[in-house]
C-alpha cells in the first residue's frame, strides 16, 4: 500500500512488545527502525519539533493498547443525533485529507494501532448488554479510516467476526480505500456495512491525498455488494463549488451503473464544516486548497457552515438525484439542525417532520 | 551586581540586543520619573566604555522626556553571557508583563541569537509564554520578528498566533499594505481584516495590491490614509460584502422587510443573523395592563397585512 513508503519509524509500547499482533506487523514492515518507549508522550516530544507536525504525525507508527474502545459517537451539540457509536482501535490516519478534523481533534498523535485487540470482544458484550434500542450501528470510521491499516492489522475480519449474528447490530466500516481483499475471503455478514466516502472527481484530486480514485472506490464497492455485503456510502464532505450540481449528479449516476439499490444500507449527507482552528491548520498544510475560502457563516456549535439556504439547496438536490433512482428513502443528514432537517424531509400531511429520518430504522 | 548613577547620555541607546519589550512609556510613569526622578534602577552592561541597556526601556525613555542627566543602575558582572543577561532580563519581567505576541517573537528571536536551542525553548518557555511548544511555533514568531516594521502593528493589535501566521502568507507587497492599513481597525477587526483579505486573494487569484485597488475599494483605502473616521468600518463593510454575499443580500432584504412592519412602540423584533434559526423573537415593553392590551392588538392588526409571511419566507429562504 502507498502509504507504507512513507512510514519513517515504529514505536512499540513497552507493554505490548510481545504482543502476536506488534510480531506480526513488524515481520510485514522489516526495513523501519523500531523504538520501544514507555509512553506516548516521547513521542509527542519528537512530532514538536517537527516543522509539520500533522504530517510528520502519518509517518510514525505507533503500537499500543487501549482500555477502552466504545464511545457515544459526540456528534454536534444542537444537530439531529444519528445514535452511532464509535469503536477506535486506531487513532490518526495515513490518507491526508484537506478537510480532515483530525488535523486539529489530536494533539501530536502518531498513527496509532490498538494491538490488544482481543480485549474488545469483552467490551462488546457488556455494550451489547446494555443496550435496549431495536437498532445499534456502530464504526471504527470515526478516529481515521477504518481499512488504510487493515492489511496489517486484520482487523476487519477480526470485527466481522465479533458481530456475527447479532441481527439489528450493524458494523459499518468506512473508508476511502479500494481494500477489501480479507473480506471477500470470508463469507459476508448481513450486519457488517461496508461504507465508501464519495465525492467529485475534482476534489478527491484536489483535497483527498493517498486516497482511491472514485472509480476504483466504485468498483470495490460493486464488488462487496456482488459478494453479498450490505453497502453505504458517505457524501461527506459535500463542496460547494461552481459545478457542483453538475460533477455530484455525475457521481450519483456513475454509483446507481455500479451498484444496485437494493445493496445500499445508507447513505449520508453533509456539508463541509469545519471549526476554526482546523481552518488555520489546513490553510498552512494546503495552500491550494480553496475549500475554506467559500461563503460559511458561525453557526450555534461555533463551527462554520455554508449559510443554511446553501446547506438546503445542496441537500434538496441531491435528494433529488437519489429519488430519480428510488432511493431517497436510503439519505440522512450527518450533524445538520432541526431547521435543515425540517427542509429536507419536508412535512406530512398534519405539518409534523415526517417519521423515522433515518433508514435503518424503517 | 554593582549599584550606580550612570550618565544617560552613556548608554548606547541604539544597541537594541536585549530589548524585546515594545510598549512606550505611560503617562503616570512620565509623571512620575519628572516628580521624582527613577527609584528603581535600570540593569546595564558596561561595553567599550560606555553602556548597553539590559531592562529599564520604558525608564529611560522617560527620563530622557524628563530631562535627567543621570539615573541610578545596576551593573551586570563582567562574565556573563549575553544568554544569562537576557535570561535574567525576561524573567524579570515574566511575573509582570503580559507579553504581546509581537514581543514574544522578540523574545524567542532573541534566546535564540542567544544560543538557546530551539528543543529547550520549546520544552521550558513555550509553555511559560502560553505558546504551541512546538517547532511550528518558532518558525512563525521567527519569521515574524525578521519584519521589525510590522512589530509595532502586531503589539498594538494584540494578535494572536493564527492572525501571525496568516499574515505570513501573504507577499511582502501585502504584508506592507495590511500594516499600512491595520491602524484603521480595532484589534479584532485586525484579524478579521486579514481574514478576509486572504479570502479574497484566494478566491479570486488576485494580490491583495489589485484587491485594493479596485474601484469599490480604492476610495475608502484613501479615506484610511487620509485618516477619516469611521473610514476602517466602512472598508470592513464592503469586504464583508464580497466575501458573504449571499448572507449579506438576505439580511439586507430581511431588514427592509422588517422596517416595513408596523410595530407597536417599544417593541423591538429580532433575529438570527447567521440565518440558521428561522424564528424571530419579539420583545414588547408594557408598564400596565392597558398598554400590553394596546401594543398586543396593534401586533394582531399588523398581522393581517401579508409582511409577516414575506418576513418568515425570507428567514426561511
Ligand atoms: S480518510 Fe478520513 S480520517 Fe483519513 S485523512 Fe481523510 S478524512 Fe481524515
């Protein structure tokens, strides 16, 4: 995989280092200089003096553990929550997006694997136990892609596994990858949601560096579908640009000739959104970017957003597209207010928002 | 360290070396030292017979305002390194001094000339100056020290560490400009100002020269330099036109709406600019029941007009 180039150095935690899986992945990376260290911080103490920290941050491996892998996933204060929950065995990520919030969410975090992966499985039950909602969806998306690392973790599989036959609980992997080579070897779970992360042509050039071509996420995405698995699909972020309308109707159509409807679990929606600080980051680490140069306002969670007529627009339209395929049905919105939803969705008949926004639920 | 009266006229005013904080003497300070004269010393250090001031700049520049021809001072021992002066020098004023970001990058330029790794100012001063300790941190206070005339601007505005390092940005031509122009702004307007510029350069691949220049703009760069009030404000205005158009034109038009309501006295009608929120709030001011019934029935009667519904069409956009 590219990114493997790039590696500079492994760090092993001095806790880990006997760990089947550190054995593994420095059998698979023989070249790198190893480092045992006895905590993050020595690290971190190394990316400070890095003239790009963020991206000095990509090319140092670190293998750990974690005490804990589940979270509420913290979506925005003041959006329609999509109850998600996050597992993180990793931290940070190879691919280098422009827009990526990790670039101001972790402070010096080195590309980080949780080698104790077995401990998750205890961890699962007691989550599974506690939990009384009809549907759960949980993903390691959150914290950096969830398979850039996979063909060195096996960790897909190792999850896939965990969830088998746990109806109603789903697992979404989402990425930006055309790697799936390990779960086409074992036989698809219903639950297990492989997500791809779309957009234009354009900015996947411009803004989404290391990561697939569309046509090759397209096609890995037919791919899943045709062996079995349920598949979703991520517009996130969605630029607003001069021809938007235009190279997003062209993705969708390019999608629906790849991959059948009936394949599709969900499929999201959101805007670029960004805090302040991430702007001041990426404005540095990506002078041609023109992404945060457009029209945003501040909204409530202090983050900026196109202003809310643009944010409908986009939304409406892309409905649109989606519904021309009979699948609008499949489309929520990612950290969007009540007002954006309200004009999304529409009203029923008694003026009400219309039941159930969210697919999985229907 | 030895206590004595040295002349002013002895100190060798024009060797900066140690000098890194930027503000002028006050008012009272200048009061005070003409009353009074300095009660506490200035730190020297004796150079090729004459004296290179270490701390004491704001005294000094007072007593020169006062006319004094001597001042007391305290004499650094031959021996040390221009490092241990300027170690002494900082932390003497580190309890006191909340320092600009300006004289931080001084500060940090200086441990540096010093002979200061860079690996321990990051670890030990950073912190301590409530910055980034990392290598990021220097190179943009470094580079932002080297433009001494920008210094003053930087102090005066009190900018913060992302404003620094958007306006490294820019050329030199634009840097020039911006603190050609800066004064016209209060401090958060400073960054703002920036903000946008930059925007704007990015957007429409253009130099901010050409920015300014155009025929919208031009006139009110000549209101600032020909010191006009209010003439920053207006500038300000006109970027943020360019930059937020279409919440601009909105909020123009929601304005125009709401003044065409027909409002009972003391009410006052508000609303989220952003856009984000589609409601309005009304506050209605009443000091007897007889003066809610009024202002309450007036509010119905303007309801039967159809500008309500073209307000909340327009929130609502
Ligand atoms: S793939 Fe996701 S996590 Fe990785 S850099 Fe891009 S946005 Fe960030």
């Amino acid at each position: 995989m590219f990114w493997f180039k790039q590696l500079k150095k492994i760090y092993v935690d001095r806790q880990v280092k006997n760990s089947a899986l550190v054995k593994k992945i420095l059998d698979h990376l023989p070249n790198l200089p190893v480092r045992i260290v006895s905590s993050l911080e020595e690290i971190q103490d190394e990316l400070r003096l890095a003239p790009d920290p963020v991206s000095e941050s990509k090319r140092m491996l670190f293998l750990t553990r974690e005490k804990y892998f589940i979270r509420p996933c913290p979506c925005t204060p003041g959006c329609v929550s999509c109850d998600y929950w996050t597992l993180d065995l990793n931290l940070n990520c190879p691919l280098d997006c422009s827009y990526c919030i990790l670039q101001a969410y972790f402070n010096h975090q080195p590309l980080t694997i949780a080698v104790n992966q077995e401990e998750i499985k205890k961890e699962l039950e007691v989550f599974f136990s506690r939990q009384n909602k009809s549907v759960i969806r949980l993903g390691t998306g959150e914290l950096g892609d969830s398979l850039a690392l996979d063909s060195l973790t096996g960790q897909a599989v190792f999850l896939a596994g965990l969830l088998k036959g746990r109806k109603r609980s789903f697992l979404e992997l989402k990425t930006k990858t055309a790697y799936v080579e390990p779960l086409i070897e074992i036989s698809p779970s219903e639950n297990l949601v492989l997500s791809w992360s779309l957009n234009t042509k354009r900015i996947i050039n411009s803004e989404e560096a290391g990561s697939a071509s569309l046509e090759e996420r397209l096609a890995t995405a037919a791919r899943a579908a045709k062996y079995g698995y349920k598949v979703g699909f991520h517009f996130d972020p969605i630029i607003y640009y001069s021809t938007w309308e235009k190279d997003y109707e062209e993705v969708i159509e390019e999608l629906f000739k790849q991959v059948p409807v009936e394949a599709i679990a969900w499929v999201s929606l959101g805007t670029l959104r960004f805090p302040a600080k991430l702007k001041e980051i990426a404005r540095a680490r990506f002078p041609h970017s023109l992404i945060y140069e457009a029209e945003f306002i501040q909204s409530w969670d202090g983050k900026f957003r196109y202003p809310r007529p643009v944010r409908v627009k986009v939304y409406k339209r892309i409905k649109e597209i989606f519904e021309t395929h009979n699948s609008g049905d499949r489309l929520y919105l990612c950290m969007e207010s009540s007002e954006v939803w309200r004009d999304f969705k529409g009203q029923n008949k008694k003026g009400k928002p219309e039941a159930s926004p969210f697919p999985w639920l229907i | 360290m030895e206590l004595r009266r040295i002349n002013l006229g002895d100190i060798k005013l024009e060797n900066r070396r140690y000098k890194f904080t930027l503000d002028e003497p006050s008012r009272k300070l200048l009061t005070s030292i003409r009353e009074s004269g300095i009660t506490e010393p200035v730190k020297v250090k004796t150079e090729e017979g004459g004296y290179i001031l270490a701390s004491g700049w704001k005294r000094v520049a007072a007593a020169l305002a006062a006319g004094l021809k001597e001042i007391p001072a305290q004499i650094f021992p031959g021996g040390l390194t221009d490092l241990n002066i300027f170690k002494l020098v900082f932390f003497e004023n580190y309890p006191q001094e909340d320092f600009s970001l300006a004289e931080k990058a001084l500060i940090i330029k200086k441990f540096l000339e010093f002979g200061l790794k860079s690996e321990k100012l990051i670890r030990e001063f950073l912190p301590g100056l409530e910055l980034p300790p990392e290598r990021q941190t220097i190179d943009v206070l470094n580079r932002l020290s080297d433009l001494d005339w920008a210094l003053p601007e930087v102090h005066r505005g009190r900018w913060k560490l992302a404003t620094a390092r958007l306006f490294l940005a820019f050329p030199p031509e634009g840097q020039r400009l911006i603190i050609n122009l800066a004064g016209a702004f209060n401090h958060n307007q400073q960054a703002e100002f920036i903000d946008l510029l930059f925007t704007l350069q990015q957007r429409q691949e253009k130099e901010i020269t050409a920015i300014l220049a155009e025929r919208e703009i031009e006139p009110l760069v000549q209101e600032i330099r020909g010191k006009k009030p209010q003439a920053g404000d207006r500038l300000m205005t006109v970027l943020r036109e360019r930059v937020n158009p279409l919440v601009n034109q909105i909020n123009r038009e929601i304005r125009q709406k709401i003044k065409q309501i027909d409002l009972p006295e003391k009410c006052c009608l508000s609303y989220d600019k952003s856009l984000e929120k589609t409601f309005v709030s009304l506050n209605l001011m009443a000091g007897t029941e007889e003066e809610l019934v009024a202002a309450v029935s007036h509010l119905s009667n303007s309801l039967k007009t159809d500008q309500w519904s073209s307000l909340f069409r327009l929130l609502g956009k």
